[in-house]
C-alpha cells in the first residue's frame, strides 16, 4: 500500500512523515521545504503477529508494510505549473492513496501561505488544482476517442459517452471518484489514473490543546464535515506530539502517551483509517520458519490471496486450509485447533477474511 502525504505549503506534512517513519527530514517554518519525495516504508502494527510468534516460534516475523511518500507542498495554480507544478502531480499519481494534512491550529510563529488557517479553504485549493489536471487529462483521452468513433466499435463509443459524462460531473466541481458508473465504466476510469479518483485520507493537524480534548474544537469539525461531504475520512493528529513520540525509547513512549491521555501513538490511526479507506485487511501466514502478515483487498478469493505470495500458488491452487487467529490464540497450537475440528479446508470460492491463518496447498 503506497501513501502519498500532501498538502499545502508550511501544513507539518514533513513533520508527519518523520513521526511516521521515524525519519529526519526537514521541516522547516517556509514554503517548499520539500522539494525531491523523500520515501519511507513503514511496519503495520498488529499485536496478532506478537501472538502468532509465541504459537509457531518461527525463525522470523515478517509485518505488512506500508509505503509513506512526504511530497512537495501544492499551491494554487500548481495544475498550470506554479510552485513544483507537474513535477508534484505526477508524484501523486504514482499512490494508492492522498493522506492530505491540513492545518488546525493558530500559531503566529508558523506561517500560513495564505496568511490564516481556514481548513476547508486549504482542502479545497487541493481538489480544485487535483480536478483541473485531470481535466485536461480527460480532454486529451475524449479527443483522441472522438476521431475513432466513427469506427462503430462499441467499445469506443462507450467510452466517449462516459468522457463526455465525467467531463461535465469533474467541471460541476465534483471529484472524479463521486461519479456514478457502471462496471464497464469503472474500467475506463482506472485506466485514466486520475489524481481525483483516489481515496483521501483528510489529516486534521491540531495543537496539544486540541489533541487531548474530547469534542472537536470548531476549526476541526469543519474540516471533518467537508471530508464527509466528499465521501473520505478525517482524523485528529498533532504532528509535533507524534514527532516527540517516534524519538523516544519504546519504554518511554506509554507513559508519554499517558501523559497526554491518548490511547496509541498516530501511526497506528492512519494506517487503520487508511486500510478502511482502500478497503484492505490482513491474513497470516505461519510456520517454524516464518510468520508473515499479507495486505489485500477486501472480497479476495483463497487462490487470489495465494497469488499475492507467489503466483505459481495461484495458478495450481488446490486447497487452503485455513485457522482463525482466535481460535488459535485461545487453543494456543495448530494440533488444538484441527483437534476440535475448527481446521476448515477450503476450496476456489472461499473468500478470505482479516485474521485468517492460512496453509496453501498447490501444485504446478
């Protein structure tokens, strides 16, 4: 899973990334900081695989990851080449998903590019200048389909009337994932990779103040209601607090988190909103080599989830027999499990689900 961090100018968006990643790189109080993307590939938390150690004893564990992107602030403009322009567009176009941060908090010493902290402003400066590269990206795709129309293939004319639709919802302002379509016209869509059809994960950035209270403060709610509006998720995250967490020794960081009465350090957050919003889980794999945590998409079938370990495991699937992690961390062993006959194997429609243990059997 790839995430790219974007915002505008001066929001914490580096400040984040170094939370996240525990990375160091700078984030300083003026525009463009950033300019090349600085990369960072970050462990999932999951408190299962700690479980699932104890159980199998493997040689190794290996956690999913995902893949943070700390890229250049946007500006307005940025579609026609102000700022870093093109250079930052095409760097979202290469992620799954925008974790967009966005400035919550009032502080004088911090500068603003737009000289105040108006959350759905800023939001919006993002989507318009996300709209208007992808509409002369439709453009471009509707005159290159027009010539071939007279052709008569059907294929082609579907997919001008779908231009023709997606150009008039993108100019009405609306984000080109909001569209309505159909599974034909989802195709198309994906096939035009564009920066508004990503999912958006809205990061509220709040002072300490802001980050221990229990309601939201005004500026904030704002902010998560244009994230409702639009179909995405906001969250509440004080980049200065979860910088200060990333930097301390793991003994250090409960009674830090205590101190500030949160639950859990942001990272943990993100990425479970950033799951949601993409639509992912996790099953596990076990052994005394390996226990190994796989990322995919909600829905997956037992010989697609195969096929992300390897594809000679989808191509000659036979069977999977599959554990629930609860039952396996109540009974404590695979021998337990099978014992009470909670071991299922499953066959080519089994549909994976979060926390399933899974042996694939194949043959190629």
């Amino acid at each position: 899973m790839r995430c790219g961090i974007i915002g505008l100018p001066n929001v914490g968006k580096s400040t984040l990334f170094n939370a996240l990643t525990a990375s160091s790189v700078p984030a300083e109080n003026y525009p463009f900081c950033t300019i090349d993307p600085h990369v960072g590939v970050v462990q999932l938390p999951d408190l299962r695989l700690n479980r699932l150690r104890e159980i199998f004893n493997p040689e190794t564990v290996t956690s999913a990851t995902v893949e943070f992107t700390d890229i250049a602030g946007l500006v307005k403009g940025a579609s026609k080449g102000e700022g870093l322009g093109n250079r930052f567009l095409g760097q979202i176009r290469q992620v799954d998903a925008l974790v967009h941060v966005v400035r919550c908090f009032e502080n004088k010493n911090i500068t603003h590019v737009d000289g105040s902290v108006n959350p759905v402003r800023d939001a919006e400066i993002i989507e318009t200048e996300l709209l208007l590269s992808d509409l002369e990206t439709i453009r471009k795709r509707l005159e290159k389909t027009e010539k071939l129309i007279k052709t008569g293939d059907k294929k082609i004319k579907k997919e001008y009337g779908f231009l023709s639709k997606l150009t008039k919802h993108c100019n009405e302002g609306h984000q080109a994932r909001m569209i309505k379509r159909d599974k034909e016209e989802n195709i198309i869509l994906r096939g035009l990779h564009l920066l508004s059809a990503k999912p958006i994960l809205y990061i509220s950035n709040v002072d300490e103040q802001e980050i221990t209270s229990k309601e939201r403060g005004a500026i904030v709610q704002q902010l998560f209601n244009f994230a409702k509006k639009e179909g995405n998720t906001a969250i509440r995250i004080c980049g200065q607090i979860e910088q200060e967490i990333a930097s301390l020794p793991p003994e250090e960081k409960t009674e830090f988190l205590n101190e500030y009465r949160l639950k859990e350090a942001g990272l943990g957050k993100v990425i479970r909103a950033s799951f949601d919003l993409l639509g992912l889980h996790t099953y596990f794999t076990g052994g005394s080599k390996e226990v190994r945590a796989w990322t995919i998409k909600k829905g997956l079938t037992a010989p697609e989830a195969a096929g992300v370990i390897h594809s000679d495991f989808q191509r000659g699937f036979i069977k999977a027999e599959v554990y629930k992690y609860n039952d396996l961390d109540q009974f404590g062993s695979e021998k337990s499990v099978r014992d009470r006959g909670l071991a299922k194997m499953e066959g080519k429609n089994y549909i994976v689900n979060d926390g399933d243990c899974i042996y694939f059997r194949f043959n190629v």
